[in-house]
C-alpha cells in the first residue's frame, strides 16, 4: 500500500488483519443510529450482496470495499470505518446498481460527519477548508491553471471581478456563522 | 351535515310486523373478550363491562377469557335463555375471524344469527394502542357503546340459497391445471379446460429434470396429459381464450373463444406428413429460439392433442395465397385453411384459475448484456439446451460456436429480490433449478468446472438440503457468495469475464467462463393479467393474484366460485403447484357437490318507489351486481342480483334518491352508531370544560 493510500485509507485493512478477534468492548451499539442521523438511512437493511464493491470505481484502484464498510458500520466497529470514507468519490454507482435500491454512498457521506466531530480530520480536508475561505474555491488558484485554460478558449477564474473580495468575505461571514471554521480548526484563517 | 332524524327512516321497507315487533325495548347481551392477553393486557375489561352493564337496553353484560372458547359460546347461549337476551353483542376480535362462530352459536339457542353484532376491540384497539392502556379503555368503551346502539336496530335476516351448476372450468393447461381438471374429473364433475397454447403442459413441459429427485419432466408429465385428453369427463379446449365471463358462483356463463387451428381436429391423426412438406421454417418458441418448426405443427412430439396447427402468420398460403403442400400431403383431409374462429358458450358452477408464470426477461441495457452477448443464456433457454429431446438431443452447447463450455457460471437472484425492478419477491425455486442444472451439467460432462454466484441459497423443501449438499461433495460445484457487478465479453474466444465481490473472501474476482446462465425469476403472466380484469380478480403487491386469505384460504379468491392454483398465485415448484390445485379442486368441489350454495344476505336492496333509474349505482358497483329492468310500475328501476353483491355498501352511499338500502348497514343503524359515538366525544368535551374551568 502506498503512502497517498494509508492516508486516504487510514489502514482498514491492517487493523483488521491485527485483531484476531473482537470483542464486545470495541463494538458502538448506537454506531448504525448515529448513521442514521447523519443521513445513512439504508446502513442496516444491506443484504451485503457484494455488488456495491464491485461497481465501485475506486475499488477498481485501491483496496476499498463499500460493502465491507457497510457490514463494520451494522456491526459498530466505529474505530475500522472512521478512517476510510474519504475516498468514496459519491459518484453514486453503488446506489444505482443496488438490487435492494439502498444508497451506499450516503453512509459514507454520514460517516465523515461523524468523522469530522470525533476531530478525525486528514490535512487535506483541512487545505481545502482553508482555501474555500481564502479564494472561494476548494484548489488554490494557479497561474498555470490560468494559462491552459486561455489556451482553451475559456475565462479566466473570477479573481480579478470586481464583486470578488465581496464574495470572498460572505464566504468567510457564513463559515464563522455556521460554526464550520471552528469544526474543521481553521479558525485562524478566518476573518469574519 | 345534518343526520336525518330516526324517525324519517320510514323509508325503509319493512312489514308492518315486523315494525311491531321493534316497537318493544330491546333486551341486549354484551360479552366482553379478554382474548388471553391480547385484549385484557392492554384494556381493562372489568371496566368496560361495568360501564356497558349501565347502556340502556343492555339486560346483561359478562367478560371471558376466551369467548370463542366452547365455555365462552355457553355463557351467550345461556344469557340469552335466562335473561330473554334478543340481540348480542360480542366485543372482541375482527369479525373476519369469528362472526361465523358466534352467528352459529346464537342461532344455536333460537335467535336469527344476523342479530349479532361485533365490536372490535382487538386489531382496531389493543392492538394499535398497546402503549396508551387507558385511552384504549376509553376507546373499547365508545366502541361498545357504538355496537350496542346498531344492535339495537338490527333486524332479523334470512339467508339464501342459490343452485350450483355441477360444471367447472379450469383456466390453464399447466401441471397445476391439468392436475385440477384431473381430480375434479375424477370425482365426476365436467370440467372444461381452457389452454391458450396448441398444447397443454405448460412451462413444465419444457424442463428437463425436476429437482429434488431428478425425474424427467415430460416423462411424469406426459401420462397426466394424456389421461386428461382421455378423460370422458374433461373437454379440452386447446388453442382457445376465455373472452367473457358474466354470473356468479354457481351461475357462470363464460365465452370461449377457440382460435382457427386451420386443421380439423377429429380428422388430424398427427401423422406429421403435411410438416414434412411444408417449405416453411421458423424459430420454436418451444425452444426459445434454438429449435425450428415449420409454419404447420406441433410444439413438441409428446404434445395433447397431437393435432397440427397452422401457424397463420408465416404460413405461405395466407401471404400469396399458394402453396397449399400440405393439403395435398394430408391423407385424411384435415387441412382446412378457411377455418374461421369459433365462439362456444359455456354454463360453469366454479371456476379454477392456474394460468401459471413467465419468467422474468433480462433488460435490453441491463447489466447481464443478455441482449448483447450470445453466451450468456437465461434457465429455461439452458433447459431446452440440457433437454433429450430438445434442439440440441440433449448437449450443452455455447451458443456461440456450438462447442461444450468447459466453464459454466450461474448468476441468482436475476430478477427476483430487486427492488430496484419492483420484484422484491424471492421466486422459490431458482436456487435449485440452479443446483439442479449444475448436476445435469456434471453427469453429462463430469470435467466441466461450474461456478454459482448466489445471495443465499434457499433449499428448504423436502430433500432440497440433501441435494445442495450433494452437488458440493459430489461434483465440486464452486459456490462464490457475491451479485456479479459486470460481465464482459472476448471478443475472440465470447468466453465471458465475470467480476463480482467474493464477499466471504473480501475481494473483488474477475473469472472467465464459457457460459453464463442467468437464473431468471418467475413473475406474472400475461394470461394471468389479463384473466384478472376478465374476473375481476385482485392481486398481491406483486402484480401475482391474491388469495382470500395468505393463511386460512389460501386458494379462494374473493369472489366466490372462483378459486387459483399453481403460479399464477405466487412463484411456487412443482409440487407446491399440484398440491396447491388439488386444493382448489377440492375447494371447488365443495359446492358443487352439495348443487347448492348458502348466499349471505348482507346485500343491497332498491326501493322501487324511490328509484328513479339513473344508474350510477351500476357504473360504480365493483362486481356488476345492479341492473336496469322495467319496474313493476313502468319505467327504469334498477335490480340487485343479489348472489353477486357483496354488500360493499357503494350504491348506497351514491344513490341521490336514497333509494338502496344495504342490509345491516342501513342509514338508521349507522346514524344511531354515530349518536353514540358523538354523545362520548360530547360527554368527553364537557369533562375537558369543566376542568379547564376548575383549573
């Protein structure tokens, strides 16, 4: 497994492989509850049929299996599962092929909310947050962006409109507002 | 809205005897049903007999644990010989479930049975309300002081009787139709079977072997085909569809109309002479493709009636108007292309409906590619291939190059337990088709390597396990628990790619097979749809028809006369199918054997004087019971056939002129209902003022 892949990861696998066996005390009954909560409705009717797995896109790449998840998730092995939802790519495939028209990828979106409260959060969670405040946009604004884009025939990004600065500050307004700043610990970089 | 006042009610055509009669109070019995803990765990029965005990007219209220019970069925029967007790009141469960009993144990000691009345304080109170105990007390209370105020306008009712002509139709020629017609031959009823199809035996016909045992499908089948096709008391009418069906039961007219075979079948002796010369070859839908018939044939050689059918639209002489071979080939002149159909009226007592299953057909775009790939191939198309006397004599051929496949997969679960396809149902028996087709595999080609991707495998019929068990110990048949997510295609050798999750492994395979088998479910016919609009047949959530009741009878329909068998009632194997048509072979026996049937008299009545003939009530009647006919008095009146209506109440409710009166559901009767119901929600109003103004 390469570096890229634990971290997105967060070694699911591997700590599978080191506990022999699991006892009562690592199980979070209230695990598939809180799911629920945050979205995950379908987490307990899985059948774990397997197709999930096998129309994933990323499973294609690395070894990520949605429907294992899924089964840790009904189990409540909490500490397996927080660690590897950041590489769903919500593309949706899972739920289009679900015999049993559960939406897999919605579990994984509820997974990095209660991710993200426990303050699992990977640093490029944290980049992303912080560029949202600084330029509006998740990828930080690049000359050599720019320039292929010209070569396109596209527009240049908005940074030199004139309501940019504008934008930039309701942005930051409503990430302090909502608290989001404070969840993801980007506090510092805010000014609102 | 304004309820009318009781006294307005004179409408209602009752001799003036009878009227005397309900001048004088009446004398009410409330029995109380503890129900074990279904009732009594929930309401306080004590209470609420105490408080009926006070209803006026009620002479006497009593509370058992089991009314239903032979103790509980004395207590009525004595109340009501030691308190003159007239009309009864039994709260407790549905009257779905025990009406009849208590109808039976209060005529029993002398009263009408329809002067009972039930109140359900079970399914619509205990039940539903099991965490709010005292407002479900509350709740018995108003319901029992509801009851007691319509029994005590409930009028004495007689039943009646309606002949039953010792005819019965049977609608399908599958094994389950074919065994029906059979036992209902067998003990002396005249039974017409109907068949679409030029031959009878249904999707049975076409299989292979028959799991558990591995008997030949034909080989069981055959003999009963034939014994029907002999049996002097069964007509069989090949080739025909049932267009009409009007009456009731005992009563049925039925239109069949039989389809121009072009060949005369008293003169046809299936010598096949004409076949052999007709210059027309087509696909045989027997086959499914793999085999050919000519434009004038038979199915299969084991077919009932061994009679040729010309088959209209490839047949050479119906586009050109020549040709005409096989006229001059038959010896017997049987060939007769200016046959026209024909329509046969029949009168028929019961009616049994088994017109069986289609299996489900993979998607154009699916997943599967069953479309786009010729080696991937559905269950029933793989048994015609493994079939002795299928196109191929029985060798499994790749539909590709026509070699044996040395790798053969099958995928479950194929439109069964989809939700996404709106099949949600498990089909029953493709777990062990697939089993079983794995073993016909191995015995013919022991070196084949054969996969099974399943979700579960469900064996649970008599020797079901033993085989699963066998398939593994004795053939090495690999089950791989997984839903395949793709299929891909070689284009040089068409083998197939399979990728799927091995889920018990954890890891995503991606295996080559020669042949894939699609185990198909089963879903609703098209014969079976349109036989419903043709009855008026309800059906299941899914699209299969609905059985009266899943547990108590699970053959009869809700219309009366009419029952089902086999797998037009649900996915089923054999042997459930023929179990379930000597069911309803016996069901349907019932009333023909006794040539009468007990109608209930809860049904609707005209009053002539007030009908005017607008005939909404006829459009809106879900069974056809209303009808236009001159009235005594001149003019348009509409008449309730009265074995028809199953007193539903909907004339009633939508006559303009108030002219139809459904049998103890009366305007009167409900109004007192609701009197009652509002006095407690007065009562229960006035107790929340006085209160509000204490506080």
């Amino acid at each position: 497994m390469g570096e890229a892949e634990k971290t997105f990861i967060g070694g699911l696998h591997e700590e599978l492989v080191e506990d022999k066996v699991i006892d009562e005390a690592q199980l979070d009954p209230d695990f598939a509850e809180q799911i629920r909560k945050y979205g995950g409705k379908d987490v307990m009717t899985c059948l774990q049929c397997g197709n999930c797995t096998g129309v994933c896109p990323i499973s294609l790449r690395i070894d990520y299996k949605t429907r294992n998840i899924i089964k840790c998730c009904q189990f409540g092995l909490k500490k397996y599962t927080l660690g590897t939802q950041w590489v769903c790519a919500t593309c949706y495939r899972c739920y289009e092929h679900c015999p049993a028209d559960l939406n897999p990828a919605e579990v994984m979106i509820a997974l990095r909310h209660i991710a993200i409260r426990e303050g699992i959060i990977p640093p490029f969670i944290k980049t992303a947050a912080t560029n949202l405040v600084k330029y509006g946009q998740s990828v930080k604004p690049d000359p050599e962006i720019d320039r292929v884009r010209k070569e396109l025939g596209l527009e240049k990004i908005g940074t030199e409109h004139p309501e940019y600065h504008k934008v930039i500050r309701e942005i930051n307004v409503l990430v302090h507002a909502t608290k989001y700043d404070k969840l993801i610990g980007i506090q510092d970089e805010v000014k609102a | 809205m304004t309820a009318p006042a009781p006294q307005e009610k004179g409408t209602t055509p009752t001799s003036s005897k009878e009227e005397t009669k309900s001048t004088a109070r009446p004398r009410i019995g409330v029995f109380v049903c503890h129900c074990g803990s279904n009732i009594a765990g929930v309401v306080d029965c004590g209470k609420v007999r105490t408080i009926a005990e006070k209803l006026g007219d009620v002479v006497v209220a009593k509370e058992n644990k089991y009314t239903c019970s032979d103790l509980g069925q004395e207590e009525i029967i004595k109340a009501i010989k030691e308190n003159k007790v007239d009309k009864v009141v039994v709260a407790a469960c549905s009257p779905r479930l025990h009406e009849p009993t208590f109808r039976k144990c209060i005529q029993h000691a002398g009263l009408n049975p329809y002067l009972l009345h039930m109140v359900n304080i079970r399914e619509q109170c205990s039940w539903v309300h099991s965490h709010e105990k005292e407002k479900a007390t509350d709740k018995a209370t108003d319901l029992i002081r509801m009851g007691v105020a319509k029994a005590a306008k409930l009028e004495p009712l007689e039943a009646r009787e309606v002949p039953v002509e010792p005819t019965s139709l049977v609608i399908g020629g599958g094994v389950a139709g074919i065994q029906a017609a059979l036992d209902l031959g067998n003990m002396g009823f005249k039974v017409y079977l109907v068949e679409t199809q030029p031959s009878i035996g249904g999707k049975m016909a076409q299989l292979d072997k028959t799991f558990p045992t591995g008997d030949c499908a034909i080989c069981i089948l055959a003999p009963k085909m034939v014994e029907l096709a002999r049996h002097p008391n069964i007509t069989l009418l090949s080739y025909s569809e049932v267009e009409e069906v009007k009456g009731y039961i005992g009563n049925y007219d039925v239109k069949v109309r039989c389809k121009a075979r072009f060949v005369h079948e008293d003169k046809c002796v299936g010598c096949g002479l004409c076949a052999e010369v007709c210059p027309i070859k087509v696909d045989n839908e027997f086959d499914l493709g793999f085999g050919q018939r000519r434009a004038i044939y038979v199915p299969f050689p084991q077919a009932v009636p061994l009679k040729y059918t010309v088959d209209k639209e490839n047949c050479t002489h119906f586009k050109t108007g020549k040709c005409l071979l096989c006229v001059k080939a038959c010896t017997n002149q049987a060939i007769d292309h200016k046959m026209q159909d024909e329509v046969v009226n029949l009168k028929v007592g019961t009616i049994i409906v088994a017109t069986g299953y289609d299996t489900y057909e993979p998607k154009k775009k699916g997943v599967y590619k069953y479309w786009e790939y010729d080696n991937v191939i559905t269950a029933l198309e793989l048994e015609r291939l493994v079939n002795a006397s299928g196109p191929t004599g029985g060798h499994l051929i790749r539909p590709s190059d026509g070699k044996p496949p040395k790798r053969v997969a099958f995928i479950q679960c194929v439109g069964s337990r989809n939700i996404k396809l709106g099949n949600n149902y498990c089909s029953r028996v493709c777990c062990m088709y697939a089993i079983k087709n794995a073993q016909i595999i191995m015995e013919h080609e022991p070196d084949t390597e054969i996969a099974i991707y399943y979700n579960d495998i469900r064996a649970f019929g008599k020797g079901f396990e033993e085989l699963y068990h066998r398939i593994r110990e004795e053939y090495q048949v690999e089950f791989i628990r997984g839903r395949p997510a793709k299929l891909s295609e070689n284009p040089d050798t068409k083998s197939i790619t399979i990728r799927a999750e091995e889920t018990l492994l954890n890891k995503i395979t991606e295996r080559d097979f020669d042949l894939v088998v699609l185990s198909v479910g089963l879903q609703p016919s098209e014969g079976s749809k349109k036989i419903a609009k043709t009855l008026s047949l309800t059906t299941s959530p899914d699209g299969f028809l609905a059985e009266a009741h899943p547990k108590l009878r699970p053959v009869d329909t809700a219309m009366d006369g009419i029952y089902i068998a086999g797998c037009a009632q649900g996915p089923k194997d054999i042997p459930d199918s023929v179990a379930q048509a000597k069911a309803a072979a016996s069901s349907a026996a019932a009333p023909m054997f006794a040539r009468k049937v007990t109608v209930e008299p809860l049904t609707a009545m005209v009053n002539e004087d007030l009908c005017v003939g607008c005939g909404l009530c006829i459009e809106l009647c879900p069974y056809g019971a209303p009808e236009l006919v001159q009235g005594s008095k001149g003019g348009n009146k509409v008449h309730v056939i009265e074995a028809l209506c199953h007193g539903c109440g909907t004339c009633a409710a939508s006559c303009p002129q108030k002219a139809i009166i459904t049998r103890q559901f009366t305007d009167d009767q409900i109004y007192s209902e609701l009197q009652a119901a509002l006095q407690t929600t007065k009562s229960a109003d006035n107790k929340k003022k006085t209160e509000a103004e204490v506080s």
